[in-house]
C-alpha cells in the first residue's frame, strides 16, 4: 500500500507539471494541500478503502503528514479538480492506446445502481425517470448511472463516458470520442446496431466496427466473424467484473455530482492497479 500511494503521487504529481501549459505559473503556494495531494487521496480512498475519502484523508495525515483539511473543504477542492481528473485520464488512455500494438478493443456499458428498486420514490440522489433503466445482460432493472467503456483486448479501460441509465446505448456511445489509432478494429454487442453511425465511424477514422448482429440482421457476419467478437468480448467481462469488485455495497455520495465522481475514481485507480502503480 505504501508503494502504490508514493508511486500514484508521483505519477499524477508529474503528470500534471507535464501537463501545465506554458507560461501558466502554479497554484499559489497558500493552499494547505496541491493538486496532486487531493488527486492521491481521492485515488487511495477508491483503491484501498471503497471510496471513503475522510477514511483516506486521515490516512495520508497520519501515515505521510499531508497537512490537514476539513471535511468539506476537501470535498471542494476534488470537486473543482474533475475536469482535471478526466483530462489526466485521457491523457493515460492515449498512452495506453499508442502501447496497445494488437489494435483491437471492445466497447461494452455496465449499470451502476444509486439504491435498490423498492427504495426509487425515496431516492433523493437522483429524480425521475431518465435514470430507470434495464441491464439487458443480466434482465434486470436498476435505478442509477449506466457507464460506458471502451478497453483493449486484454481488458484495461481507455475511454470511458457516464450517464443516464434510461438512455440507450446508441445515445451513450455518441458521448466517446472514440480516437482510436488507425486501422483499429472496434467490437461492440448487438445493442449499438446502426447502420450509419458504423458506416461513419469507418470512413471517418480509418478504424473499423465489428457489432454482433442479431438473427434479422440485414447485415449478417460469417461465422469467422461471429467467432472474433465473441472472443474479444470475453476481456472486458472480465474487466467489468474486476471493476466492479472495487465498488462497496452501496457508493455513498451527498449529490449525483459526487456519486459520478466516484466512479471515476475507482475507474482511475483499477487501470493505474492494472498498469503496475
């Protein structure tokens, strides 16, 4: 544990230097905590303590003298450090893309349920009934966020995008950038079936779409086709499952805001677990 906090610090603190334009100079020097502090604690609670960011930040202030700050105060300052979160995290999903030379990935969505069906009129979370949606691979309704990923073959997720669990996954597919190196070969489920948005996809990015097609497709695969997108599709079950182990029973937030930021979170901390940090 004590390896991983140091080399995740180190990592994000390097990262972000790399990162700052030119010109730009450092947070001033009064704040009580910098970027790459906040950025760890928040990536050590998900990783080692199921999310629970007091639990962390008490780690850090006892065990590598991290100055204190309130409760609250943190709370903020991880908040209004999201976009720099997500900006890291592609970053890293570039690399990762460039050091995948086998090209291939697979694009598939899981449910990440705010409460239990029988409490969705008590929910306060989130209201209504844009986030009522239904897993198709486990036939089962759930009340919450649906996240879409993009892996490579051997499971270790690249792009991912948040949202709401009643949209489709056309509709959620649309929120990926989808850069993917030239001449990649992208395997989807029979869920993102359209025509035109594989036909744009291919001409546009010199990649390709391989969906599974269902049994009234106007457009069938042979069989050796069939055979690759199942095989691939195995690596980010197996993926999904590994991820999903990190997540306690019920991820505690205050607001929808905090909740999606916790999963990117624990998305953050499994890949850079996955990559050796």
């Amino acid at each position: 544990m004590r390896e991983q906090t140091v080399a995740m610090y180190c990592f994000l603190d390097d990262l972000i230097r790399f990162t700052r334009p030119v010109g730009i100079q450092p947070p001033a020097s009064g704040r009580r905590l910098t970027d790459a502090q906040v950025l760890t604690t928040g990536l050590v609670a998900a990783r080692f303590f199921g999310g629970n960011l007091v639990v962390a930040k008490h780690y850090m202030e006892q065990h590598w003298g991290q100055n204190q700050l309130d409760k609250s105060g943190f709370t903020r300052r991880l908040h209004a450090l999201t976009d720099t979160l997500l900006a890291l995290f592609a970053l890293v999903g570039e690399v990762l893309k460039h050091l995948h030379t086998e090209a291939r990935y697979v694009l598939d969505s899981f449910p990440v349920a705010v409460c239990h069906n029988t409490r969705i009129p008590r929910c306060k979370l989130l209201t209504g009934k844009a986030y009522h949606g239904r897993c198709a691979s486990k036939r089962s309704w759930f009340y919450g966020l649906k996240v879409q990923v993009v892996a490579t073959s051997d499971g270790l997720p690249v792009e991912f995008y948040i949202h709401a669990g009643a949209e489709s996954e056309q509709t959620g597919r649309r929120g990926l950038a989808l850069d993917l190196p030239a001449g990649s070969v992208l395997y989807t489920d029979a869920g993102y079936t359209d025509y035109g948005a594989e036909d744009l996809f291919n001409e546009a990015s010199g990649s390709q779409q391989q969906t599974a097609r269902r049994q009234n497709s106007k457009r069938p695969h042979h069989p050796a086709q069939r055979f690759l997108i199942q095989y691939f599709r195995k690596g980010i079950e197996t993926c999904f499952s590994q991820l999903t182990t990190r997540f306690p029973k019920q991820i505690h937030a205050v607001t929808a805001a905090g909740f999606a930021l916790k999963i990117v979170l624990f998305i953050f901390a499994h890949v850079l677990d996955q990559v050796g940090l």
